[in-house]
C-alpha cells in the first residue's frame, strides 16, 4: 500500500496562512491543522516554507540539455527530472514536424505522454505546424512546413493519437478553416500563431473558434495604424487566453505590463518557449547544429540572434510579477491554475483544493525547495 504523506507547517501561496496538508492515494485529502498522524504517513516539515500548486508550462521544447526532437524516451526522462527540479509537474512538448525521421521523436512523446518519467510528467503534445505561415516561420525549418490537407492532418492524428493537445496554426492559409474545425472535433486546441493574418482574418478565426495564442507579439505581424493585424483582435477579445514569453527580453517590460492590464489577468499564461540549456549553467551549448550562448535566461546565437529563453516557468512568473506589480498568488495563477483551464484539466490541477492531484511544489522565497508529483516527492533539497 502507497505510504500517506503528511506536509506540516506550510504557508499558503494565496495567503499567510500556515497549514497542513494530507495526501493519499495521489490527491489532497485535506487543508488544515492536523493534530495527529497514522503511523505509516510520511512527514516533511516545511517549516514555514511556502505551499503553491504545481507549475504547467504549455510551451516547452528542452531543457537539462535535451530537447524533444533528439526523439527517445531517455531525453524526456532527462527533460522531466530537470522540470521537476525547477518546479514543473506537468509541461505540453512542445515540437515540430520532422519528416527525415518519419516524426519518429513524436511517436515517443506519445508514448511517455502521462507515463511516470521520474519527474514532470507530459501532459500531451503542442506541435507549432505544420500548417503555419512560411513568412512567420521564425526558428522552425522550411520542411516543418506543410500546406493543409486532410492526409498531412490524418498522419499527425495517427502518430500523435490522443497525446496530441494543442496545435499551433495560421488561420489565413488556404484550408486551414477546415484542419481547425477537424482538429477541434478531435478535442485539440488551436492556438493562434506563426502567422501573418491581417486584422480581419484574425477576428474571423476568433469568432470561429480559435480562443488561444501562441507566444503573443512573437512570430506574428506587429499593430500598425493602417494595418492592426492579428494583435488588435487579440486585444478586442474578451475570452481568447495568451502565452506570454515574460522574460523582459521576447517582450519588453512594458509590453508585458501592457498587456496585464489590457487583456487581464484571468488572460495571461506564462510559459518559456524553452530550450535544453534551461536548468543547466551560463555557457556554450550547441542548437540545431550551431554553438550559442546562455546567459542570464538569453540564448542567442554569436550573430545576437535571440534563439529561446534558459529562464524556468517559475522565474518566468516572477519577472511577470516584477514587470506587473502582481501579487505572489496572480503570479503564480499565470503558470498554475489558467494553463490548466486552457487544458480543461482545472478540475484536477493548478489550485490547492482537496480532492485534486497532489501536484505540488515548497517554495523558499525565490527559489523551489521540493516538488510533489501525485503524491510522490520527486525532488527535495532541504
């Protein structure tokens, strides 16, 4: 029988309040002071240490030096070990097509989708493509890139199967209406991006169905008096959620800020868009087959070129809470509970609430003390 957890003496992340919480059978049994304990439960004292949900990033390619693309169960367990160690209990691989390999790293990012890696545990898979705008295509390689067709759909379907949770697509190219509706029949998210839709197109996606975006600002044309483009429709929207890179870097500060307070809160989901040298130190490492740097959460190219962020979801949250004014709990909500709405998994993660996973994460000030994955402590460093 699965040993009961007992977590003593922790501090609400929406409040001050100390409490204690038990954990059984994977989920939270109860919030409150518990006097006393069986016999078998394990005990961690927190003393004081902070108590928060556990973190989901939605837009993640690598990280402790793997990326999903080097295609083997190895490199996720890697990625998951390191994800746990930075916070994260759950995280969407996030990837593109790779034809040279018959998608071969999508088939094992099926495979370990919600299997037990040792650590943050894959909640399914966000392919960026292939149905997006050339012109956008930022990082992503030209043979990423298809035109719409129900074949191009139906092998990422057979591949992917049920693991397949959000796709990134550009509503202006010529069919893509059709993969959108077939993809959401199929319970996927479409997620507005890589795209270079005029004002008009973007608002017809909207209103059709589209209530996501991928990296705001980033790999989309920018607002322009003349012509908005995609951007104003987004900020028109009153129910179309946006992934935010809040690094200071991919978006200025008062971009940031900008958009807080325009779209709100209950808008905003942090996420890093990050690569293998997250959670590895400042250096040299090697991407796509060329040297970059890492420093201070940039990754650029020696060109300057700006290739991903090293920055974790947490430290991503607190620039967000740094460039806002938010409170530690609104920070938090933008990489706990709102993924997990966009994931329609609410009921089951992102908040402290009896009856839901026991995905969990102690916080110590600024840094992650311990994370909690279905009752399972799969990182500790006090």
């Amino acid at each position: 029988m699965k040993m009961d957890l007992l977590l003593k003496n922790c501090r609400r992340y929406d409040s001050d309040e100390t409490v204690d919480i038990t954990i059984a059978e994977g989920k939270i049994q109860g919030i409150g002071q518990v006097q006393k304990r069986e016999k078998r439960t394990e005990v961690i004292d927190a003393a004081g240490r902070r108590v928060a949900p556990g973190f989901i990033d939605v837009h993640i390619q690598g990280a402790g030096g793997a990326d999903i693309l080097d295609g083997s169960s190895e490199t996720l367990q890697q990625m998951s070990t390191t994800l746990a160690r930075l916070g994260v209990t759950g995280f969407l691989a996030t990837t593109v097509m790779k034809p040279e390999t018959q998608h071969q790293h999508l088939k094992v990012a099926a495979e370990c989708t919600d299997r037990d890696l040792g650590g943050a545990r894959i909640l399914g898979i966000h392919l960026e493509g292939p149905f997006i705008n050339p012109i956008k295509r930022g990082g992503i390689s030209p043979a990423a890139i298809y035109p719409a067709s129900e074949k191009a759909l139906q092998e990422i379907l057979d591949i992917c199967g049920d693991a397949l949770r959000m796709m990134t697509i550009a509503p202006e190219l010529p069919g893509n209406d059709e993969m959108i509706t077939k993809l959401r029949g199929s319970g996927v998210i479409t997620s507005f991006g890589h795209s270079n839709a005029r004002y008009t197109q973007a608002r017809a996606a909207f209103e059709g169905g589209i209530d996501h975006v991928t990296h705001i600002f980033n790999a989309m044309p920018s607002l322009h008096h003349r012509e908005p483009g995609p951007l104003l429709a987004i900020l028109e929207s009153h129910t179309v959620t946006a992934q935010m890179i809040s690094d200071g870097v991919h978006l200025h500060p008062r971009i940031i800020n900008y958009l807080y307070t325009s779209i709100g809160l209950e808008r905003c989901i942090c996420i890093t868009d990050g690569i293998q040298a997250m959670g590895l130190p400042d250096g040299r490492y090697l991407y796509n087959g060329r040297e970059y740097r890492s420093h201070n959460g940039e990754a650029r190219y020696d060109d300057g070129t700006l290739i991903g962020t090293s920055l974790s979801v947490w430290e991503i949250a607190l620039r967000f809470r740094k460039f806002t004014g938010c409170s530690l709990k609104q920070a938090i909500d933008t990489i706990t509970i709102h993924p997990a709405r966009v994931l329609g998994i609410e009921k089951q993660k992102g908040s402290l609430d009896v009856g839901k996973d026991a995905d969990l994460v102690l916080l110590d000030d600024d840094s992650v003390s311990a994370t909690i994955i279905g009752g399972n402590v799969v990182y500790r460093n006090f």
